[in-house]
C-alpha cells in the first residue's frame, strides 16, 4: 500500500507532466489594425497586439487590462464593452 507521502508526489509529477490544454480564445470583442499589427480587445477590454507580418497572425502576449482606475480605495481593472 502507498503512503500518502508518495500518492501525493505521485499526483504532482503527473499534474506537472500533463497540464491541462488551454480553453479555446474567444473571436476579440473589437479590434484595430494597421500594416503588419493588430490590438485586440476582449468583452472586458482587455487588450493583446498581434503580429501580422506573416499573414498568421502571432500574438505578442496574453490579453490584459492596459488601463486600470482607482474607485473608493479599490483597483478596477475589467470594463465592459457596450453598444
């Protein structure tokens, strides 16, 4: 019978070795380009520049929020888009 010790070191090499695949990235809410470049942005305007020198289309990084305010003490960092 295996300890917990090793049940547990077991799961974490597995979890480690196989992580879990990526959800499909939604079509952007908006976007803008120009030659060669392309701004995304997500429903909560969040935003991401895409290459677009090869005609693929390569993301430059993950979408995030650019732009952010302080309300009341607190961060607010995800705006919803409308209209």
């Amino acid at each position: 019978m295996r300890s917990a010790a090793s049940a547990v070191a077991l799961f974490l090499a597995s979890a480690a070795a196989a992580p879990p695949a990526a959800p499909a990235a939604a079509p952007p809410a908006a976007q803008a380009a120009g030659p060669g470049i392309r701004i995304e942005f997500d429903a909560r305007l969040h935003s991401r520049l895409v290459s677009t020198l090869d005609g693929a289309g390569v993301p430059l990084g993950p979408l995030s929020a650019s732009e952010t305010v302080v309300v009341g003490g607190a961060e607010r960092a995800d705006f919803a888009l409308q209209g």
